[in-house]
C-alpha cells in the first residue's frame, strides 16, 4: 500500500546528518516480503519453542536477545539495507510468536499435544487466553502510537529518517507483530474457521484495504499500519496450515521443512531487493 504523506521540512531539519533512507519503499514486493517473513516467524518460532521443546519462555528469551542484536545492527546501519531490515522483521516475528503464546497459553490440557505433559522447559505460560491478551497488546500499540504522534515525528516509514523515529517503528512492530500472533492463533484455534479459514478471512480483509486506498478520505497511512498487523494473524494462519497436522487442517509439513523452505523464499526475495538497491541507490536527504 502506497503512503502518499512525505517527509516535512521540520523533520528533515531534525535529521540533522541522521538523513539516509534506512527503511524501504512500501511496494507490492514488500508485502510480499512481509507475508514470507511473517509466515517464516511463526514455523521457526513454533520450530524452537514447541518441535525442539525449549518452551516459550525461554525461547522468548533467546529471541528478544536475537531481536536486540539485529536491531543494534539495523540502527548502526547508515542506509538502507535489505538484509539488515528484513532480519529485524523476521526476529520480531520469531519472537512475537513466543511472546503471544507464552502470554495466552499455558500447561493445560487445551494446549498439549498428545502424549505431552508440559509446554517444555521453563514457565509454562500466563494462560491469559487470546481475548485478554489481543486487548493488553493493543493498549501497548495504543501507547507507543500516541507517544509518536507526541514526538511528532512522521508515520510514513519511507520517510522515517531520525534515531527516534526509527526506535518507535521498531516498537511498534515488535508489539504489533506479537499482536498478530494473537489475532492468528486465534483464528486458527477458536473461531471455528480453521487455519485455511482464517488465511482466507485475512486476505479478504486486506483486499477491503486495497480497495480503501481509493477513498480519498482514508488516511493511507492508517491503512498500511492497520495492513501491517493484518499480515501477521495471515502469516500465523498459513504457517499453522503448513506444519499442522492432517487431522487439525493443516498439510502436517513440519516446522523444519516450512521453515527451511520459506527462509529459502525470504533469502532469494531479499537477495533480489539487495540486487535493487545497488542498482538504483538513494541519494541523502538535503539535512
């Protein structure tokens, strides 16, 4: 979804030499990107907490700490670079999908798989169910919205081009990325649609989106971020599709073999945007 807002005098003042494009262009290839990178988080989440039994606490954990380091790398980064962004994105989906689930779920029997007498190592869960979880996340996006609206600093991420800004996208992302998980785990699990199910309610509802750009009274940046959280409940559906078993709806491909795959995709649709970029790099910003 194109954004048609652009970058102020004001903030480009206070860029100072903070002016380098660091995030990219909103195309059809990013949300293509997006959906292989949000569907990739949810099977290597799933992979690390459930398949290899670390449990979601400690995987959360490990991949918070992942999360930080990627995104030093991405802040320290002075332009931008696809390797470096969709890392960041695919860390925050990883762990947004142990988050969620260490958040809603717990040891009962709702959540074990057969033969199962724990969700591995570690704490088992808060058990807050999807409802009161989905309604915590969202007062935390609320929140870090309004404290970027406060710091008036832009909402359109092509021209996001100071430290702060940036520091707040990421926020937002990280929160909106563990709420989609909720939203998708929801869908799958309790809604009654199933995993094929909730993919297609999803994708319908980011058709709706598409068509919306087109009414010129709809702010198109309220639409990219409410697509934005929209891709990740259908990254959860799809990867819950892909690995879940036969008998639950899924296709019983496994995590390791989704996930090979789709890193796979991720790592040829990057190298592609990486080859695009040397190919017509970005000029500075004047400061």
């Amino acid at each position: 979804m194109r954004q048609s807002e652009s970058l102020t005098d004001a903030d480009a003042a206070r860029a100072g030499r903070y002016v380098m494009k660091k995030l990219p262009e909103v195309t059809l290839a990013f949300w293509i990107m997006k959906i292989a990178a949000t569907t990739l988080g949810e099977t290597a989440g799933d992979l690390f907490a459930q398949t290899l039994g670390l449990g979601y606490f400690l995987t959360t954990v490990a991949l918070f700490l992942v999360f930080a380091v990627t995104l030093v790398v991405q802040l320290r980064s002075k332009r931008y670079n696809p390797f470096f962004y969709w890392t960041v994105i695919l860390s925050t989906s990883m762990a947004g999908t142990t988050m969620s689930d260490f958040m809603n779920r717990d040891a009962s029997a709702e959540y074990l798989t057969a033969g199962t007498t724990s969700l591995g190592w570690g704490p088992q869960g808060l058990g807050l169910g999807y409802p009161a979880g989905a309604a915590i996340l969202i007062s935390l996006l609320i929140a870090i919205f309004a404290a970027w609206k406060l710091t008036g600093q832009t909402f359109v991420i092509r021209d996001i081009v100071t430290f702060r800004g940036e520091a707040l996208f990421w926020s937002a992302i990280l929160v909106s990325n563990t709420l989609g998980t909720s939203m998708g785990d929801f869908l799958s699990d309790s809604s009654g649609l199933g995993y094929a199910g909730g993919a297609l309610l999803v994708t319908g509802l980011l058709a709706l989106l598409a068509a919306l750009m087109r009414v010129p009274a709809v702010p198109n940046v309220v639409l990219f971020w409410i697509a934005f959280v929209l891709t990740r409940p259908l990254g959860a559906t799809a990867g819950d599709f892909l690995t879940k078993p036969v008998v639950k709806g899924g296709l019983a491909l496994g995590t390791p073999g989704s996930s090979a795959v789709l890193l796979a995709v991720l790592l040829g649709l990057m190298s592609y945007a990486h080859r695009q970029e040397r190919r017509n790099p970005d000029e500075a910003q004047p400061s």
